[in-house]
C-alpha cells in the first residue's frame, strides 16, 4: 500500500501542463504549423490562393531591442500606426505569414482572420523591417525572399482593394484584408507574447486529496508507514 501511494502522489504531482493551443485561423487562412528547413518562400514556390501562416519560433528570448513596423495598442493599418521597439530580454513567439497567387489583371483579393492565444506584441509589416528581423527569427535551412517586393506596400492595387491588416479583439484577432501579388510575395511576422503556461494546481490539489485520503485509511486500519 506505501509503494502504490507513493507512486499515486508521484503520478498526480508531476502531471504535465497542457499543451497550448494553436492558433485558430477562419476565412482564407491556412496554418502549416512549425516552418521546417527546405520551405522556399520565393515568388513561384509555395503558391497557394490562402494566406499561409507559419510558426517560426516558440518561446524565444530576444538578445537584442527589435524594432517593429507596428506596436500595441496602436496597431493601427498599412497606412497608418504606431512603430516601436521590444525590449531585449522580452520572451515571444512569432508567426510567418506568406501570400504567393499568380495574379489575374490586377491582382488577387483574400481575406480572413486568426486568433492567437496571446496577446499579439508587434507586426513586421514592410520589407525591410523583414528583412531586417530574419537574423533574430529566420528557421535554418529556410529560403526567405529578399527582394523588393517582400512586405505589404502601401498603394491602391485597383481596384482590388489595399494590402491591409487591422488587429481587434483583445489583441488575440489578426485581420487580413484585399491582399494582392503581381511578381513579388505579401509577408508579415507576427510576434506575440508567450503563452502562460497551464497551471498545475489541480494537479497538486489530487496529489494532496490522495495523500489525505490513504493516510486516514492508514490510520484507521492501523498501518505502521
């Protein structure tokens, strides 16, 4: 009986916190999940008419401040917005998104949103704050695109609309609205905070029921520990 409750006190207390959720994309937005060596985001390479969304890193500690197109709470538009600076030392996580469709006429029109489970921190939005960030959040063995063309531009793609974003719902909703590709590709990353992790206090709260409960036994039946 000692040996079976140690090992039910054992079980219970070091029970795993529970794996974050991915993100939840709706509209036309499709999540690959992890962004693996041998992905090639060159114009032509990894078409598709859904925005793509990658995770590029998890739980990363930047070394360095980051600067950012767009920062909280003013996430604002293509257009318009507040850019600042992460502090190093800021523990993220970041997303790829990557558009590539062979344009007809005068472009391609997509839209749909994705939800995150933390509050969203900053936006690379423009090419060469993209470019720029690859040394802190480029996954090795990827081929990232470094031509002119890489993030969303700021100009009317008539008349399909902007390449435009807005961010609402608490931080946690990313909105992707009238994206468009002629010869080059539409990117943003997205970097969040880190998730909290699932507290283990139910899990402690069992250990500590089972502990009581076999002790009274004990006690009752008069069993020497």
């Amino acid at each position: 009986m000692i040996a079976m409750c140690g090992v039910l006190v054992l079980t219970f207390g070091m029970m795993p916190a529970a794996v974050n959720a991915d993100p939840t994309p709706t509209g036309s937005v499709i999540y690959n999940g992890q962004l693996l060596a041998g992905t090639n985001f060159t114009p032509g390479a990894n078409e598709n008419p859904d925005v793509q969304v990658y995770l590029e890193n998890a739980g990363l500690t930047l070394s360095s401040a980051l600067f950012v197109d767009r920062i909280g709470p003013n996430f604002g538009n293509v257009f318009s917005g507040t850019s600042g600076t992460l502090a190093a030392g800021t523990q993220v996580t970041d997303y790829l998104f990557h558009y590539d469709f062979p344009g007809m006429g005068n472009g391609n029109q997509t839209s749909g949103t994705i939800t995150f489970n933390a509050p969203i921190l900053g936006l690379e939005i423009f090419t060469t704050a993209l470019d720029a960030s690859d040394s802190t959040f480029a996954v090795p063995g990827v081929t990232y695109f470094l031509g002119p063309d890489r993030g969303l531009e700021k100009f009317i793609n008539s008349p399909n609309g902007v390449d435009d974003f807005s961010v609402s719902g608490d931080q946690l909703t990313y909105n992707i609205d009238s994206w468009s590709t002629t010869d080059g590709i539409d990117e943003i990353r997205v970097i969040t905070a880190v998730p909290e992790p699932s507290t283990a206090l139910p899990a402690l709260l069992a250990a500590g029921v089972v502990g009581v409960l076999w002790a009274r036994r004990w006690r009752s039946a008069k069993v020497r520990c």
